[in-house]
C-alpha cells in the first residue's frame, strides 16, 4: 500500500508519496514500491481529506502516458508508470477525483471519415473519402514483408518478387490507356503496389474501381511467374543497382550500418546482394511469394472520390478479395504442391508479425545494460569521391505514438525547441566566414525503422571540422543547458499555431496520395489519425498547458545526446537527483556516431568537390518504377592507393580519437542567448504615407478594360484581373479556392542567365545566379538584422524564395491571407526592390558554393557527364553550366549587383498572385506598397547573345566517351541537340485575336475527309499560340513512351531512360536530351538503341493510339494541376510580358481544347522540327577501378579509354551503325529471352 501526500495541492499534478516499507518521502518519479498492479488499492491523502481504497486504474511499463480509466463516482484515480533502474522499481504516480480527471491523458479523437475493416481472410482494408483530386482516387495494396523479413540466403528477394509480380500481371496492362496510373517500391518493412485512376475508364466509360481491385488482387495473389518475365525482371533490378550505386548511396548505406549495427535494418537493404540476384531460379521466388503474399499479411487502402459511398466500396472489397485463401496455419498441409518444385515446403503464418519491422533496437535512453558501454565509440567511412567532412551523430528512442493530449503537447514541445534552434543555427551562418556548411538537427519517428531518431548533422570543408563541430556543440548546449527564451516560444508557438490553422483551413485540398502516405505512416507509428480541424482546436487548447519549464526540461533530456557526449554516466546520476527537471524518457545518449570524410583536400584544407549536406535516406528514391529504398551491398572500404591523388591536393588525416575529443571538448564558452526584437511591421504607415504623398502612385489604363473602370481588365472565362500601375509594374492576379487561406506572389523580370558576359570577369559568366544567390544569402532588407527579418517572415508563415532561371529573375511568396499577410509579403518586397542588401560575406558565401558545386559536378558520373557534353554543344559559352571555380574567382560584389539592379527595374516587372484573395484588398495593397517603388528608367535589357551551338565541330568532340576512377562500376551516356522554342512568333493572327483551335472533320463514312475543311482546321490550330508547346508536350510523351518500350522493356538494356526538353520563352532556340543509364557492359547499346528510337519515327510515325495515350496524360495532369496554386501562377506569369508577347490571357481557356484537336500528323510535322539524324552530340560516361574493355559489338573499338580520353571516328561509325539497326526493328548483337 501506499499512502499520498500531494506536494501540490491540485489533483491530477503530480505529488509527493510517502512509501510505507521505507517511511522515505519521495516525488511521485521515484517511488519504490512493490505495486501489485492494476485493480490493487492503495490508501491516499490529499491535504486534510483521506481516501482509503483508491483504485490503481493504470500501471504501465511503456515509453508512453497510459490511457484515461473510468472509475466509480468519488473513488480517486491513481495512474502509475512504472520502470526498473537497478534493483528498483520506479513509479511514477497521479492521483485525481472523477470530477478532476487528468485530461491530458485523455485519448484524442480519430477522424471519424476514417474506415477500418478485416475480411474473414485476414486481410485488412482503410478506407478514406477525399475530394482531391476530383474525380480520381488512389488504390495501394501493402504487403507486410519487405527486406528485413528475409533470410542470409534471400538477399534482394523481396524486391525481385515485387518486380516480377507486378509488371508479370496481365490485368495490371489492362490498366494502360485507362487514365490510371502503377506503380511498386519495396523497402525496409512492407511491399507496395499502387494505382492513381480516374473514377471512370476513359475510354469504356466503365467504374475503375472494380478493375483496379481485380489487378491488385492478380498482382499480389496470383501470379504468373514466367521464366521470360523473371529474367527480363532480374536484369532490370540488376541496372537499377548500378543506376543508384551513387557516393551519396554508399554514404546512406555506412549512416544505416552503424546506426542499425544491432540488427537487420543495417544489413538487408532491398535490393540486396546482386551475386546472389543473379542465381535465383523460379522456385525461389515462388517460395518467398507464398510464405508472405497472404491475406491476414496485407492491407488494402482506398483514398479519393468513392463512387457509391464508403458502404459501396467495403462491398466491393469484400466481392473481389473475400475468395483468396487465408494463411495455412503452421503444421497443416500446402493444398497446391504443384506450385513448389523440390522437397522444401515454406508454410506461412495466418497472422503477421505484432511488430513492423520485426527488429529490435539498443535505445539511447533509461537505465543502462549489463555491460553496456555509455559512450559510443566514433566510426569513420573515407573515401575519395568524398568532398566534404560530414559527422552524424544519432540517439534512438522509443517511437510515443500520439493517442492522448499529453503526446499532441509534447510533439508541439518538440517541433517549437527544433524550430528555435534551426533559426540559431541560421544566424550563424549568416555571420562573416562560418565554418561550417551546414548544421542540422532533426528528431522523428520513422516507420520504416520502428524507432524514433534524433539526428545531428554537422557539414564543412575538411580543414575546418573542428570550428563546425565546435558550433554546432556550442548552439546545442546553449539550448540544453539554458533552454529557450520566453519570446522565442511564444513566437514558435503562435507560427505552430497558424501553420495548424492552415493545414486545417487546407484539409479538404490535400491530395489523396498524400492523405493516404500519411495514413500508412501514422498506422505504422500507431498514431491517431485526427481530423485537422480537430487537431487544431485541440493544439489550441493543449497552448495554454505548456510553459517554459515544461519546454526546458525537453530540452535538457532531448538534446543531451550530443552536448553530453561523454558525460552519460553524470547524467544518469543527476536525473536520480533531480528528476523534476528532465523530461521523459530523461537524459539521451548517442547510440551511433559516424564520419564520412573526404580522402582528400586541398592544401588549404578546402575540399577538392564539393556536397550538399545529406539526410539520412535521400539518396534511395529512385525517379520511376520501382521506388526502392535501398540497393546493392556496396564496398565499405576502399584501397586509396588504387585512386590518383588529386592535383594540387594532400591527404585528410583525421581519427577516430580526434572527433571524439572534439566531441567531449568541456572548454567550449556557452552563453545564454539574448532575445530579439521583432518588428511589428518593416515598414511604418508614417513611412508609407510620406511615400504615398511623394510618388503618388496609381493604376493607368489597360487594354481590352471594362467600361466601367478603364484601370481594370477582366476575363469572363477566367475570371484573370490584370492592372498596370504608374511605375510600370504589370499586376495579374486570379481568385482560387484550391488552397483555402493561402497564396502565392510571384514577382519575375527578364534577365537571367543570358544577360551574363559570355567572357570570364567581375559580371561574366554565372553572375546572375550568383549574385541572386548572394542576395537571398543576406537574408534581409532595408535597416532590419537578418534576424529580424527571418522572424518578421517566421511568425507570419512567410516563405521566400528569389532564384534565376535562364531567362528570368523570379522571387515567389507562399504566405496565409489572413492576419495582414499580404501586407507583409509586400513590406518584403518593397525593401526588397528599394534598398536591397549586398554584403561581402553573403557574396563570399554564394561564390563558395557555385565553386564547390562545381568540383563536386566534376566528382560525379552523371554531372562530369552532361558538363562534357554541354561544353561540346555551346564551345565557350559557359551561361548554360555551373560556372568553374577560376570564372567565380573573378566575379566581383559590383560587377554582379550592377548587372542584377540593371534586371530588377520596375519597367519590365510582372507580378503575379493567385489564392483565396480579396480582390479590393490586393488592389490596394499592390498600390500602397508597390505603386510607391520609384520607378525604373524604362531602358530594354541590354543586348545578350543568343544560344548557339557548335557546328563543324570533329566528331571526337561531338561524340565523347570518358571514365572516372571509382570503387564501383557505372554507366550513363547522353544525347542532346537544338530543339525549337516553345512560342512560334512568327505567326501573326487575324487582328491579335486568339481563334479557339478546330478539330479535323470528321471521316465520311468510306474513311475520307474534306480536304478544304481539314486544311482549314489545321491552318487554324497552327496558328494559335499554344500550339507549338501543345505540340511538342505531346511528341515528348510520345518519345519516352517508345524509349521505354523499346531500351527497357523490349531490350533491356538500361532501367531508366527519359527524353527531356528545355524550351524558352524569349529565346528562339532550346536543347533536348536524353538520358540513360546501363552498365559499363551494355551502356553503348542502350545508347545506339536510344538514338535509333529517335530515329525510327521517319519509318515509324506516330499512330493514332500513341497520341491518345499521351492527350490522355497530359489532359490528366493538367485537371489535377489546377488544383495547386503553384500551377496557376506558372499560367499567369508573362501574361503582360513584352518579352513574352504571343501568352496572353486568351489562349488560356484553350489548353484542353488544343489537347483534344491535335492529329497524329501535327505531332508527327512537330518531330521533323528536330534534326535526329546527324546534328546532336553524345557523352558516354563509366566509373570504375578500371576503364572497361568495351567488346566488338557495341562498336567501341579502343579496347579502354580513361579519364578525359574521348571516341574517335569508328566509334562514331559504329554508334550510327547500331542505331540504324534498331531503327530498322533490328538492333544487331542483341539478342532477346
């Protein structure tokens, strides 16, 4: 029994407790008592009052707050958490009366549109209804088996089975030229096949769901495993291993290696081992399928528009899967011997495994293991494609599912302390020469791992690890050690507060893709999955209960996995103390610390490449099918003796012991931090007003205006308002409910890259982007610090972005409406425009990081790659690549901030803005704060020099191959040339009117048309503006399709291949590409087989099935498009553009029209506008310890080539001799299974 006196003398707080056995007082975290459990009795005291047999209503032993228990009327609750330190039992106890029950461990509420059922099989079904996209909805089909579920012997199983399963299914293919959408991924934990679909079939007119269903069902349930089938698939998953074979892979794979070092996460990647791949015969496969693919082993999602109702899709659920066949249950019979060839029989469970993935974790929290060391040794990865010194330090925790009010608050604890040190960090970074590249702190749950991982990731030139480590540990500190000011959380807290209020305000536009993601995430984490609207009022309520102790003590436990490295045993002792100041699961410690460091650097101790800072994961997610998480064991060391040492470069040495005594290093000066002063507004109405008398702005007349108001013009059809203002501004803007309370302002001036010189100097090549760069890299505008500015932007959900295109200078807002949003986005901008800030440290920052890219581009396959191939097409002219460390070098502050003031004139500035707007609101904010922008000096951009390409260039400069030394074996290769622009101006309509495209006539009924009428049509269609864009969006589509039909899946000689187009608005010309990648093998044919694809439309055109696969496509994306508010404003934008002068508000309504009248001939006449016969230029790239033999048959007759060394002629010879093969329908030296 235990008696209580509460130190607080509120019920549901947590008090004081007297332990009998002992007679000791102790707080309510540090009983000892030999609790029998739930339903015992205890006898408890709250001050003069005494309650004898209260009721113990919860006992747990989890990471978690236990779920509120009902209890008779006057009978006090009690709740314990109980965990064992030592020889102890720890208890942590509340006691309240029913009328005072603790509401913070009340369950939160599920989203009641939420459905959640089980078949008789087992097999378990969501369903969830969503508006967005209309008229669509996504299907996905789990199977709860993924790579950790494998055997030694099974190593890449999972996903050769996925593979084989889902493009073997011939219902599958009957999904094609249906509007729908599949795909597959394996990962970690599960398999999943997926399908995005209209409701109804495009062409039938029939319900998609049903077909759908049924090919989810032959996929995961029946299969046909054909030895063709499985060994087109097997060589597909092999390409696709070396096509993610990047550093940044091998990086991810030695962070997963160490962190999960205790169990499978670490070693069983999806893809697996590609020697054991290559050996797998069909009874493999056929085993693995029928041990996991099971009913009660899979669930079935179903999010979107529901024809018929939730009733109506359980319904059809349970009619399509109730026939497949349970599990066996362990000891019965296989009913079908048939299917397995050999004595071996797998017998799969009924059920699957509790826990997803079936692993467990060593957890950086609680009492410490018999023998377990507190502090984890340091592990370095080396390797010389590795530029930048990158040190991630992890703590795994338990994952605390949020089910109750007390987790909802903590996960708002935890995002504000996250919040508050990302902006720390930044400010950092903005001071002159940080040491640093990147610092970043991240604590989540993960559902692929099953735990939650806290993350610190520090980024730097190798020469200065020891002032980033020094940084980040100073900044981390300050917080664990001092906490958080009271304005920063009040500040954190109000933006968490908007930002809750937004994803409410947007519940009903989020996509059922992302709704469904988010659905199988929160199942896996055993998150309640709320409605936002209710989430909101609860995050409202929950505010008001956190207090700065609160969030401090969060701080000290959370963040002591890496300010107390090395302390771990202290901390533990100091929590025994003290726990009243920890918060749970009290101190963390480091469970893995790993450094991936260059081989080498320069002698300044400045990187000889360059990286971005990485995130665990990111480099696994491959760009189509199948969207794999992991690939093929990789080599975790390598011999550098075997690598050139770099010119110019020395050896980084570094140890193990170096990081850790960084690491541990208790002399590092760690201050509390002061608090900011935030501005209200950036600029005053007194300011404004003294503007407003000044410049006196005002709208001018517009063409094509209202007779009301000759300042305003309105489209009918589009509802597009556009004004001009007396400065020259043009303003567009569109009301759009897509994403309710929120818009997009999007501010563009021509310029960009090709206003740079074509000559190395202070404003030559890579000024532009470079100098936007530097300007974004300030952080701020007028008199305000870039912290002040950051959190005037932070508090008002405000996100900036100011970039260049190739053409263009662009700077978008994404902002709330409400609360004068707009206002602020506009104060922005105003500063912006008038008084923007060039520092020496942001320019220095900005130049260090072109030149960084620069060398890494050159340490990277694909990136060395299309920079050989750019230099053969453009000679000289630089303004299309990365600009090279020597053309940064001699770019000055004034040479770049004259060049981009002279592009952000007011004369040729366009603004843009589509939301849930106002529009008197926008007219008058618009004129307050951009009418009163002095106005430019209306001079055209200075002349540039148009894109050319080299012409009567040899062919070994035409048509590169090259190697990079590297531990493992690559292959990409591309083919560009000179594609037309996107606008024809030379087309010049009847009276500047925009005539709605015409269709062909319609066949007689012996096949013929009117020929007059048909060229009418045409001649009517060609003239409209979009119909070269319309045009050529189609023959792209049409291009990869037959790529991938024929250089994947009919040859399969690469897993990816894509035709991509890059076409302007105001230049006349643009370029194509494409892309492949194989191994060193089979790089050359895929190449010549890529070319004779290109080729083959003279003898092959384009067929009436072909265009409608691609209409269909195109129509598609574009209705889910205008969901989105990004899309809108990319509509908008050059609406008013004189640079840009066939867009105009009238051609706009006419996209799906223009869609749905092209014939195959238009496409075909739009391909002959490309010379795919002889004018393009090709680089083939390969990386490994050696340069490979390339054999007689892939026409490459140098027997190796190495680093730089390109083809010569018969390799050029040969390469068209290939590619007419396989445009003849006859690729020689191929042979297929």
């Amino acid at each position: 029994m235990i008696s209580a006196t509460p130190s607080v003398g509120k019920a549901g707080r947590p008090a004081n407790f007297v332990c009998r056995a002992s007679g000791r007082t102790l707080s309510s975290r540090r009983i000892v008592s030999a609790c029998r459990g739930r339903g015992s009795r205890c006898s408890i005291k709250t001050g003069a009052k005494r309650f004898s047999g209260a009721r113990v209503v919860s006992v747990s032993r989890q990471k978690r707050a236990p779920p509120q228990t009902k209890c008779p009327d006057g009978v006090p609750m009690v709740s314990f958490y109980c965990r064992r330190r030592g020889s102890s039992l720890i208890v942590s106890a509340v006691v309240s009366t029913q009328e005072d029950a603790p509401t913070f461990l009340e369950d939160i509420p599920e989203n009641d549109s939420l459905v959640k059922g089980q078949l008789e099989n087992g097999m378990r079904y969501v369903i969830f209804p969503n508006k967005t996209p209309p008229n669509r909805f996504e299907a996905h089909l789990e199977v709860h088996a993924g790579s950790v579920d494998e055997t030694e012997e099974e190593q890449g199983l999972a996903h050769l089975v996925e593979h084989v399963t889902f493009l073997g299914s011939r219902k599958r293919e009957g999904l094609l030229g249906t509007g729908a959408r599949s795909n597959a991924y394996t990962d970690f934990h599960h398999t999943v096949f997926h399908v995005h679909s209209p409701l109804v079939n495009a062409t039938s007119g029939k319900a998609m769901l049903p077909m759908v269903l049924d090919a989810l069902k032959e996929i995961a349930f029946a299969p046909q495993f054909m030895y063709s089938r499985i060994e087109k698939e097997r060589r597909a998953v092999l390409s696709e291993a070396q096509m993610m074979n990047t550093i940044e892979y091998r990086v991810d794979c030695q962070l997963l290696k160490y962190l999960h070092q205790e169990n499978a996460l670490g070693d069983r990647f999806p893809i697996g081992k590609t020697d054991q791949i290559k050996t797998w015969k069909a009874d493999m496969l056929k085993k693995y399928w029928y041990k996991w693919y099971f009913p009660a082993n899979t669930t079935l999602y179903v999010v979107g528009q529901l024809e018929g109702g939730v009733e109506a899709t359980k319904e059809l659920i349970e009619n399509i899967f109730s026939d497949v066949e349970p599990g066996v249950v362990p000891g019965k019979k296989i009913l079908d011997d048939k299917l397995l060839e050999g004595p071996e029989k797998i017998i799969p469970s009924r059920s699957r495994h509790e826990i997803r993935p079936p692993v467990e974790h060593v957890m950086g929290c609680g009492p410490l293991s018999d023998g377990e060391n507190p502090m984890v040794p340091v592990s370095i990865f080396r390797h010389p494609l590795l530029q930048h010194f990158m040190l991630s330090v992890f703590c795994k925790l338990p994952v605390r599912p949020i089910r109750t009010r007390e987790n909802l608050k903590e996960m708002l604890m935890l995002r504000t302390i996250l919040s508050v040190l990302h902006f720390r960090i930044n400010a950092r970074y903005s001071q002159q020469d940080p040491p640093f590249i990147g610092i970043e702190v991240d604590i989540s749950d993960s559902g692929r791992e099953g735990c939650c991982v806290s993350t610190l990731t520090v980024t730097s030139e190798p020469g200065d690890w020891r002032g980033a480590v020094r940084v980040a540990l100073q900044e981390l500190r300050r917080v664990q050690m001092y906490g958080i000011k009271p304005g920063e959380l009040k500040r954190y807290m109000a933006a968490l507060i908007r930002d809750s209020e937004q994803a409410a305000d947007l519940a009903d536009s989020i996509p059922s893709v992302e709704n469904l993601e988010y659905l199988m995430e929160s199942i896996a984490l055993e998150h309640k999955v709320m409605e936002q609207k209710d989430m909101h009022e609860l995050m409202l309520q929950v505010q008001d209960e956190i207090t700065i102790e609160n969030v401090n003590a969060m701080c000290r436990s959370m963040l002591s996995f890496t300010s107390d490295y090395g302390r771990e045993t202290e901390l533990l002792d100091e929590a025994e103390k003290t726990p009243e100041d920890w918060a749970e699961p009290g101190p963390t410690r480091a469970t893995a610390i790993i450094a991936c460091v260059p081989s080498f650097m320069d002698v300044s101790g400045a990187s000889t490449g360059g990286a971005a800072p990485m995130q665990r994961g990111m480099s696994m997610v491959p760009n189509d099918h199948v969207d794999v998480d992991m690939l093929p064991e990789v080599e975790t060391s390598q011999d550098e003796d075997e690598f050139e040492i770099p010119e110019g470069a020395v050896r980084f040495e570094i140890s193990e012991e170096d990081i850790q005594a960084a690491l541990m290093d208790r002399d590092i000066e760690v201050e509390a931090q002061a608090d900011i002063d935030v501005p209200d507004d950036l600029l005053s109405k007194q300011e404004i007003e003294k503007l407003i008398e000044e410049r006196q702005p005002c709208y001018v007349n517009v063409e094509n205006a209202s007779p009301e108001d000759p300042t305003v013009s309105k489209d009918p059809a589009t509802n597009i308002v556009q004004r001009r203002l007396s400065n020259g501004i043009r303003l567009n803007y569109v009301y759009a409910d897509n994403e309710p309370k929120t818009a997009l302002l999007r501010m563009v001036v021509p310029g960009g890259k090709f206003q740079d010189e074509t000559e190395p100097g202070p404003s030559g090549m890579g000024a532009t982007a470079i100098g936007t760069r530097a300007l974004s890299e300030s952080g701020t505008v007028g008199p305000w610090s870039r912290e002040q500015t950051e959190l005037f932007c932070v508090s008002r959900l405000i996100n900036c972005m100011f970039e260049s295109s190739d053409e263009f200078l662009v700077m978008d807002f994404n902002f709330p409406v409400g609360g004068g949003g707009l206002a602020a986005v506009l104060q922005v901008l105003h500063l912006f425009l008038e008084s923007p800030r060039w520092e020496d440290s942001a320019v220095a920052r900005a130049k260090q990081i072109y030149a960084s890219n620069f060398r890494t581009q050159q340490k990277s396959l694909e990136g060395a790659t299309i920079h050989r191939l750019r230099s053969a097409m453009f000679g000289k002219d630089h303004r299309f690549m990365d600009p090279s460390p020597e053309e940064v070098e001699v770019l000055t502050l004034e040479g770049m901030r004259d060049l981009v003031t002279r592009q952000l004139t007011s004369s040729g500035m366009e603004i843009n803005i589509v939301g849930d707007i106002d529009a008197a609101e926008v007219d008058d904010a618009i004129l307050k704060y951009l009418g009163t922008i002095k106005a430019g000096e209306l001079t055209p951009l200075e002349s540039e020099k148009p894109l050319s390409f080299s012409s009567n260039i040899p062919p070994t400069v035409r048509h590169q191959v090259w190697h990079l030394q590297d531990s493992d074996e690559r292959a990409c290769a591309y083919i560009s040339g000179a594609a037309p622009s996107r606008w024809n101006v030379d087309v010049v309509q009847p009276n500047n009117k925009v005539i709605p495209p015409v269709a062909d006539p319609t066949p007689d009924p012996t096949g013929k048309q009117d020929p007059m009428q048909t060229a009418l049509a045409r001649s009517i269609r060609r003239m409209h503006p979009l119909y070269p864009s319309t045009v050529y969006s189609l023959l792209m589509e049409v291009i990869n399709s037959r790529l991938f039909t024929t250089v994947r899946d009919q040859l399969g000689l690469t897993y990816d291949v894509s035709f991509d187009l890059a076409q302007f608005d105001r230049q006349q010309k643009g370029w194509w590409t494409v892309h492949v990648t194989s191994s060193p093998e089979k790089v050359g044919e895929a190449l010549t087989a890529s070319v004779g694809v290109l080729k083959g439309f003279k003898t092959n055109p384009i067929n009436a099935g072909e265009l409608a696969r691609a209409r269909r496509t195109l129509i598609t994306r574009h209705e889910s498009d205008l969901r989105t508010n990004a899309y809108w404003v990319g509509l908008l934008t050059h609406l008013q553009s004189d640079q840009v002068v066939r867009k105009s508000v009238d051609c706009l309504r006419d996209i799906v029209p223009m869609l749905k009248t092209v014939h195959e001939s238009d496409i075909q006449e739009a391909y002959d506008a490309f010379d795919f016969e002889e004018e393009f230029y090709t680089c083939l790239g390969t990386s490994g310890k050696v340069a490979p033999s390339l054999p007689a048959n892939q026409a490459f007759q140098s027997s190796s080539v190495s680093e730089g060394q390109i083809a010569s002629r018969p390799i050029w010879d040969a390469i068209m001799k290939a590619a007419q093969a396989v445009k003849d329908g006859n690729p020689a030296g191929n042979e297929k299974k």
